[in-house]
C-alpha cells in the first residue's frame, strides 16, 4: 500500500500487519559505499582537528618559547651544512664514505645549551680519540704475534677494557661529566678491535672516521655558540631566581587564602591556583638543577659569569629552597584540612600570621633582587631582622596561648570533668598551632638561605650596591660629619647586636 507522504513531499511504503491492525513504514537500507563514504569523512575530519590542535600547540609554545624554535632552526642548519661533504664531490672524496658518521655527529651532540654540547663534543672527539688510539696499538700488537694469537690477544683487550670502562661509568665522578665518554669509548674500541680482524686499511679507515667526528663537532661548537646560544649557566641562574619568586608568592598567598583575605592574592580564580601551586614547580626542579650546573662547568666565560663561577654554590641555594618548598607544601595541606580553627582564635593569630609570611616573603624577594641584579643589597639584614620580630612576636602568641584556658566556641562546654568538650577545643587549636609553627620553620629555612646567597654573592664577586657606593664616597669626603650612610650602618650594627 502506498501512501504520500507529508514532510517529505515524496512517496513512503507501509505493509499492513493483518494480525496487529497496523502498518509499518519500509526504510530503505543505505547503500554501502555512502556508509564508506560517510566513516572516511568522519575520520578526516578528526584527523584534521587533531592536526590543527597540535599545530596550534606547537604555535603557543613557539611564540612562549621561541628560544625552542631557534633550537630548530639551529639544528637544520648544521645538518645542512654537514650533508656537504656528500653532495659535492670534492669534499666527499676527501672523506671518502664516512662522510654519513659527520651527520650522525651533529645528531647526537647538538644539543639545547652551550654547556650540553660542548660536553657531548668533548666526551665524543675524547672517546673516539682514545679508543682509536688504543684499538690501533692492539690491533698492531696482535697483528705482530701472529694469526695464531691475535684474535686471543684482540678478545681479551676488548673484555678488559670494555669492562673497565663500564665499570667507571658507576664512579659519581664520571658518572657525572665522562659517562657519554665512556660508551664511546666502548663502542669505538670494539668496533676497531673486531673489524680491525678483516679489514686492511685500518689506519685510513679511522683516520678518515676521527676527521668526520672532528668536523662534526666542530660544526656544532661554533654554530650553538655564535647564533643565539643558550647558555646553561644563564639558565641555571634565571631557575633559582624564579623558584624564589614563586615561593614567595605561594607563601603569602597560602597564609592569606587561610585568613580569608583572598582580595590580597589574585582576582582570577585560575591564576591565584597557579601561584598558590607555585612551589611544585620548585619540589621538581632538582634534577634540572643538577644538570644544569654541570653543563655549565663546560662552558667558558660569557656575560657576568667568569670561567670559573661558582656553579656548586647554586645548587646549596636550590637545596634550601626545596627545603621552604617542602614546609610550604605541609602548610598548605595543613590549611586544607577539614578542621577549622575557631574564628576567634583565627582573628587573634591573624595578624602576627600575615606579618610573619608577608616578612619572609619580602625577604625572599630580595633575595630574587640579588639573584637578578647580581648585587649585593644592603637591607637584606634589616628585612631579616624584621623577620625575625615577626617570628619572636609569633612565637609569644603561643606562649600566651598555652598559658590560658582553653579557647573554644560557645557552643563547646569545658566545665571541669567533661573529657570530649575538652577534647574537641584541643582540636580546634591544633590547627592554627600547625600553621604558626610551619611558618616559624619557614622563617628559619629562608634565613638559611639567605646566608647561602650572601656567600654565593662572595664567590662569584657581586658588585656592591650603587647607593652604598656613593654614600662611602660621600663619607670619604666629609669625615667629620657623620653622614647617613654611617647612621644607618651604626643601625645596622644595632641590629644585629639586638
């Protein structure tokens, strides 16, 4: 039976059921090659959203970065250069057919920092140098002692110097500065000691095999140095400036989220998550700290960092600062926890609390100053004193606070008798006790550090404030009269005796 159909303006098939009293509409079934059709224009259309968010991601994080983008471009350019030696002939029959290990060079030594690559260069032409030197002088003596005795002879020098070798790669020492050394050096000496067995011309072969390594190298020595470069020391100096600045930031964001002055840490909800996070950043930088520091041991002088900077002292600071990080992160669990402190008790504490993070906060940017500004400040010991006030008027807080009754809210009864009235005011205190004493041990790590940065800043010659300067010059001038800057050392002085 065929019926009109009024939405489609076309014709429509029903089959009448006897049994039922009904009818149903046939649907024709759709041909295969439009359901192939439709399942490729599904999976385009995803591959090309997924295309466009990684582009648009990798734009980002060039346009964040473009120090990143650079690196790029630095690497395509050493290994077009290098490709050279076989696309011309005449300086590819000057290295024959090793010309390929030159490439393989620029692949595995270029790296993001100055420091990295002068380090896998140095270890590279090292490695390869020693191991071909050796490789040559056994495989002469073995060669000597006859076909009799020279795989003998070949054998026994590549298991004692290949586990000689693997062995130092477990010294700290090594580990640290000579371990991509030490597997070239494996790999190299055995690759000579076994094919040195068939082949002739072996001295050619690794001459030619050391020219190609060497102009690799040499490449990409001077092509991270001259465009761009990226220095590890800079990069390991700008790191512990940023990990104070955070922890600064989340110190003080953390004590004032608690006391409910949220106005104080940041309008947008997301960015005051970043700040008050700020210290994982820091929990997580050890590693990036290590490598830093010995990469920059490679490099030599550049900007305000002479030959030999004291790299080590960075990584005492960095300690100190994972050390703050460590009690920051215990605060801040502390003051997540679903115990809340009477509101009383909060209002009392309020003020010596915020005091307190907002002084040990200010010391840690100074001390952000210094780092950046490579100079010496000459209030660092008046913010630390300050500091230290804070703490001691903390500390009296608790004092008082032990030596009253217990503070409850009305709604608690501490008659004398009642155990679990008594005990819930217990808990109510612990909280704000937790937070004033992690606060105090804050307080002491960050002056810690600061006598950690005072003798980074004496190592590696920080110049002197320009203000003390001209006021020591002024004293000079008029030595009768006592002149500011001697007032405020006398106070300085002061100080420190109190």
């Amino acid at each position: 039976m065929v019926k009109e159909s009024k939405q489609s303006g076309g014709l429509e098939w029903r089959v009448n059921v006897p049994n039922e009293n009904t009818s149903k509409v046939l649907v024709p079934e759709s041909k295969p090659q439009i359901r192939v059709f439709n399942g490729l224009r599904g999976l385009i259309v995803v591959f090309v959203s997924r295309i466009s968010k990684f582009l648009g991601k990798a734009w980002s994080l060039a346009v964040r970065e473009p120090k990143k983008a650079i690196h790029g471009l630095k690497v395509g350019m050493a290994l077009s250069i290098v490709s050279l030696f076989y696309y011309m002939r005449p300086l590819y029959n000057g290295v024959g057919g090793n010309a390929m290990w030159a490439v393989m060079t620029v692949v595995v030594v270029f790296e993001y920092t100055v420091g990295a690559t002068l380090c896998k260069c140095v270890n590279r032409a090292t490695g390869t140098l020693l191991a071909g030197a050796l490789g040559l002088g056994i495989h002469w003596i073995a060669n000597q002692s006859g076909e009799k005795f020279e795989p003998i002879i070949l054998q026994v020098s590549v298991f004692l110097l290949a586990a000689a070798a693997t062995f130092s790669r477990f010294i700290p020492t090594i580990k640290a500065r000579f371990d991509y050394g030490a597997l070239i050096f494996i790999l190299t000496f055995s690759f000579v000691s076994v094919s040195g067995y068939r082949v002739d011309k072996l001295f050619e072969l690794a001459h030619h095999r050391l020219s190609t390594i060497a102009i690799g190298t040499s490449l990409c020595i001077i092509i991270t140095m001259i465009f761009c470069p990226v220095w590890a020391g800079n990069e390991l100096h700008c790191l512990i400036t940023n990990n104070m600045e955070k922890i600064a930031a989340s110190l003080n964001g953390c004590v004032v989220e608690y006391f409910g002055i949220s106005e104080n840490v940041n309008a947008n909800g997301e960015d005051s998550d970043k700040v008050l996070q700020g210290y994982k950043c820091v929990l997580n930088s050890k590693t990036a700290e290590e490598a830093m520091a010995n990469f920059a041991g490679w490099e030599p002088a550049h900007g305000n960092f002479n030959f030999r900077h004291p790299w080590n002292e960075y990584l005492k600071v960095g300690a100190l600062l994972r050390k703050c990080a460590y009690c920051i992160e215990t605060l801040n669990v502390s003051t997540n926890s679903d115990t809340e402190a009477p509101n009383t008790l909060k209002k009392l504490f309020s003020k010596y609390c915020i005091r307190l993070s907002s002084s040990s906060s200010d010391v840690l940017k100074e001390l952000a100053v210094i780092m950046n500004t490579m100079t010496k400040s000459i209030k660092i010991d008046l913010m630390v004193h300050e500091m230290n006030n804070a703490v001691q008027e903390l500390q009296g807080a608790l004092k008082s606070l032990s030596e009253q009754p217990i503070i409850g809210d009305s709604k608690h009864s501490t008659e004398e008798g009642d155990e679990s009235s008594t005990i819930v005011p217990l808990m109510e205190i612990v909280p704000i006790v937790s937070m004033s004493t992690l606060l105090i041990e804050v307080a002491s790590r960050i002056e810690k550090s600061v006598e950690a940065v005072n003798e980074l800043a004496n190592k590696a010659e920080f110049e002197e404030d320009s203000t003390k300067k001209s006021k020591q010059s002024q004293n000079q001038q008029n030595p009768k009269q006592p002149s500011q800057g001697n007032q405020e050392d006398t106070t300085m002085k002061t100080l420190q005796k109190v």
